[in-house]
C-alpha cells in the first residue's frame, strides 16, 4: 500500500503545482507518513470505506495539505486578485 500511496501523492502534488483542481500544496512526505496519514483518515471516515482507495486517499491527502486559490472578483471589464500573494516590491511599498 505504501508505494501507491507515494505514487498518487506524486501524482496529486504535481497537480497541485500545476494549479489543477483536486491536487495537493505544500505537502512533504515519505511513504510512512502517507500511510499513517491515510489510516487515520479511514479510522474516522468510516462511511467511506466503501469508496475506492484512490479516492478515500486523495481526500485525505486534500485535508492535510489543500491548495488555497485566489479569488478571483470581476469588476467592470478588470479582474483583481484578491487575497493572492503580494510580490516583494508590493510588500516594501
């Protein structure tokens, strides 16, 4: 189980960096902390024990390191970036 619990968090952080929906940000593993983090999340997630294991992995995955998006608000033909990160010559300014 271990190996494709690495395979699918590689496949999810790749993702995740690649700003796709339902990959993961930020995550630093190995397979053994994948595998606790999985059998955790099952522990309390029993109502999904029937689902497929690649799912119930992904969502346990998603809850420990979840990718946070911009909002987007559209205004009169402009588009702002609200609560996106600010690059270092806003931060000085």
């Amino acid at each position: 189980m271990p190996i494709q619990l690495m395979g699918l968090a590689d496949l999810l952080l790749a993702m995740g960096n690649s700003q796709m929906p339902g990959g993961i940000c930020g995550a630093d593993y190995d397979a053994a902390t994948l595998s606790k983090v999985f059998s955790f999340w099952a522990e309390h997630h029993p109502e999904r024990w029937k689902d497929d294991m690649a799912v119930s992995a992904q969502a346990s995955f998603r809850e420990l390191w979840p990718c946070q998006r911009p909002r987007i608000a559209v205004a009169a033909h402009s588009v702002m970036m609200l609560d996106a990160p600010k690059s270092a010559a806003e931060t000085r300014a």
